[in-house]
C-alpha cells in the first residue's frame, strides 16, 4: 500500500533542525531548480543549493531558508543535510535585511580584496532568508510552487 506521507530531516553541522516531521509534500531548490517530493519518490540523492525548502506539514505549510549541501530520499524517508537551516517562523528580519544590503553593498563596490564567490553567497542567503520569513508570515501565499519562491 502507498503511503500519503513522508518523514522529513534536517541537519547542519551544528544541530538538527527537524527531525522526524511527518509531510505530505516538500520542495527543495536544487543546484538546476526546485524540485518537488512527494511521498512514495523515487530514491534519489541531489545536490542543494542556497534557497528556501518548503513542506506541507499537516494543514499548514512552512518554509526555510538552507544553505548549500545534498538531500536523500528513500522509503518514504527525506534526509537534508545543509550548511546552514532556519525555520521562517524564527528568523530575525531585520538582521537578514541588513546582512541582504551589506552583501549588495559588498558587491556593488566590488573592492580589491573581494572574494566574490563569498560575497555572492552572502547575497542568496540573505535573499532565501527573508522569502522564508515572508512566506512564514504568510506574505508569499500558502502555495509550495517554485513560483512563489523567487
């Protein structure tokens, strides 16, 4: 028999940050766009990218902001492992709007010393921070497609 659901995990290298939530669908920003899970998936491991990872959880959807980094899936089991992991709900929006207009501030001067790379990834956290706080505050709409999240 089919299951309707799946479990969810989240792990950074500090903490676990969700650890057998029960879902009934999820979208991850994967290096070439978000994909969509739902239960009963292939197995499959992917590669992550800096962005907002999005699950339906019961009734209610919830968002967060991932660093880069690799998901699993298998037996109806989601393991993520990301540098970094937020829940919307929890996340400050006045540090992320500020840490959003250094790292624009960092580009825009493009100074000597500038280690792009970083000062860009910067930049996609701050952004994918703040689109999870929105949508935890409802300000994005209930809906998990990858539309809503750039």
């Amino acid at each position: 028999m089919a299951a309707d659901t799946l479990t969810l995990r989240v792990v950074t290298p500090e903490n676990t940050v969700l650890d057998g939530v029960t879902v009934g669908a999820m979208v991850v920003p994967m290096s070439e766009g978000y994909l969509g899970i739902l239960p009963n998936h292939a197995p499959m491991v992917a590669s992550l990218r800096i962005g907002v990872l999005k699950f339906k959880a019961g009734d209610t959807y919830r968002a967060m902001a991932v660093g880069g980094g690799f998901m699993e899936v298998a037996d109806n089991q989601a393991t993520v492992l990301v540098d970094t992991a937020e829940v919307g709900d929890s996340i400050d929006v006045l540090r992320a709007k500020a840490a959003l207009e250094r790292a624009q501030r960092r580009l825009a001067e493009r100074q000597g010393n500038l280690d792009y790379a970083r000062a860009e990834a910067a930049l996609q956290r701050a952004r994918a921070r703040l689109r999870a706080a929105e949508e935890a505050r409802g300000s994005s709409g209930p809906g998990i497609t990858p539309r809503d999240l750039d």
